[in-house]
C-alpha cells in the first residue's frame, strides 16, 4: 500500500509561488479517487441549500464601502523596496494588507514581524503558505503554526491556510490533504484563543473544492 501522503520535490520561483511539478500526476490522482467521490458528496449535500439560496432571489443593495475600506493590496519584503513600501501603501490609501509568510522560512518569523510592523494602522491577514512537507510531515506543520501565532501575537489575528489546496504544485493533492492541515490548525488554535482562521483558500473560483472545504465532518472550524 501506498503512504496516504506520497512526497514530491517543489521548486519555488521569485514570484512567490512554486513552479509547475515535473513528476507523474497520474498516480496521484488514481490515489486520489476516494477523496473525489468525498467531493461529490459534499455537492450534493451543499445542493438543496444552494438550490434554496437560488430560488430565495437577489439580496437587496446595500450601501456601497468606499474604496479604502474595501480594497486591499498584497505586501512583500523586498530588499531593495522593502523600506518605501509603507509610505507607498499610505499613499494608496488601503489599510487592509495581506502577507505571504512561507513556514519553511520558520527562522525568518521575526523579520517578517518587523515588516508588518512597519504598516501602522494597517490591518494584515497572513497567508500562511504551506508546501508539501507539510502535509507529509503534519507535526512540524503544528510546530511552524505555533511559532507563527507567537511571532504575530498583538499584530495579526486572521491567518487564510491552506494556500491554493485545488493546485498540486502547492503541495496539497486533493482536498483531504488540505483539511489535514486545517484539522492541525484547529489544535493549534486551541492555545492561541484570538486566532482566526481563513479559508478555504480555494482558488481559481471552483466550486466543488470550496464546497468540500465547507460541508465535511472535520474538526475545525473556519471563521
């Protein structure tokens, strides 16, 4: 029998996400079959609840945000930049923020810190960006959360993770390898009771993943 998480090597770019896998896809995805039909139950689950939504008509308008209290940006440091980013933000004139935090830069924590530090009032939502070690090796995945709540204590209080479950060169395979992640997370969050977790971090608009990280009998808990 195969591991429940076989491994695989990612090359990551510059552009803050990794590069297209260069193994055989096939076997993983007949390895993942169970998890597949596991998807196709939660549709039907989600199914009347969306049929009812449909059926109920449009919402009425509500007011419009102003832009400022709307839009956000995504940060990054930058060596050479990293300095001028929060004046340039100011003058944007956003104060919601999103940065990528990587947990294999787990000895970078602090630095990160100090640049979200820079942003005063700014609200920021970490992505935590998890890569295939994570899924395989689930305890260290805890370790990296732990580290990361501290290192964002009186700072950030939203975490988004998984990062891109739907696309395997993010490290998760399918669905069941992201809700192992957010399962762990949940434990975690148990000693860090300001935590907020964000998800599913479906991306590319697919529904059946997004539903399957919503209707599931897993223990956790997204906010």
């Amino acid at each position: 029998m195969g591991s429940k998480h076989p491994e695989f090597t990612q090359e990551w770019g510059p552009s803050e996400q990794p590069d297209q896998l260069r193994v055989d896809k096939l076997p993983l995805r007949l390895a993942s079959f169970p998890e597949y039909a596991a998807s196709v139950v939660s549709l039907l689950a989600a199914l009347p609840l969306l049929v009812a939504r449909l059926a109920a008509g449009a919402r009425p308008r509500t007011s419009r945000p102003l832009p400022g209290a709307f839009l956000g940006v995504a940060v990054s440091p930058h060596p050479t930049y990293g300095d001028q980013l929060p004046d340039l933000v100011a003058e944007l004139g956003v104060r919601r923020l999103l940065l990528r935090v990587p947990v294999w830069k787990r000895d970078e924590f602090a630095a990160y810190r100090r640049f979200a530090d820079g942003f005063r009032g700014c609200d920021v939502v970490i992505t935590v960006v998890q890569n295939r070690q994570s899924v395989c090796h689930l305890s260290q995945w805890r370790a990296d959360l732990r580290e990361l709540f501290t290192s964002f204590t009186g700072r950030a209080t939203h975490f988004q993770l998984p990062v891109a479950p739907n696309r395997t060169k993010w490290g998760c395979v399918h669905m069941g390898d992201a809700l192992d992640l957010l399962e762990a997370a949940q434990e975690v969050r148990a000693d860090f009771p300001w935590v907020r977790l964000v998800g599913p971090g479906i991306i590319d608009f697919e529904p059946i993943p997004y539903l399957r990280g919503l209707f599931n009998r897993r223990r956790y808990q997204l906010d």
